[in-house]
C-alpha cells in the first residue's frame, strides 16, 4: 500500500492483491482508494457522506488513476473554497 496526504486528504494505492479493510480509514475525512482490477486501474471517493464513483472509466496505469484522483480533489478544494468566500 502506496499512502499520499495533502491538506488532510489521503491517497491510498494497493497492490495486485491487496485489500483494503475499514482500520485504514480511521481518523480519515477524506479518502481516495486507487486499486488494480485485471490490466487496469480504479479509482473510488470517500467523503463523510459515503464512497462515491467519481469516473466512469479504468486507467491504464496507478499514475494516471492518481493523477485523475489528485485533479478531482483540486477541483474540489476550489468549490470549497469558492463557497467560503
């Protein structure tokens, strides 16, 4: 497992193989859980609400499922901050 935290928000990458369980979330707000299914990459969200798909599409590499993670919470953090002010 491959672990990446900006502004309180986690990327997690498991390996072929590897699971996920719920004690890899505690304290966690924000999380993001790339995981390879076959020759492909996912990608899942999880905010206090609950996991939610955020694309409709595996990646061909980590990097580009990280990649895509990493821009949606960018974009996130501006909508935030869009509202705050």
């Amino acid at each position: 497992m491959r672990k990446f935290v900006s502004a309180a928000t986690t990327f997690i990458t498991l390996s072929q193989g590897e699971r996920f369980e719920e004690i890899d979330m505690a304290d966690l707000c924000q999380l993001y859980v790339i995981w390879p299914v076959d020759d492909q990459w996912r990608v899942r969200y999880k905010w206090l609400k609950g996991w939610e798909s955020i694309c409709d599409v595996d990646f061909d590499t980590d990097n580009a499922a990280l990649v895509y993670a990493y821009e949606h919470f960018l974009k996130n953090e501006s909508l935030k901050k869009s509202i705050k002010d």
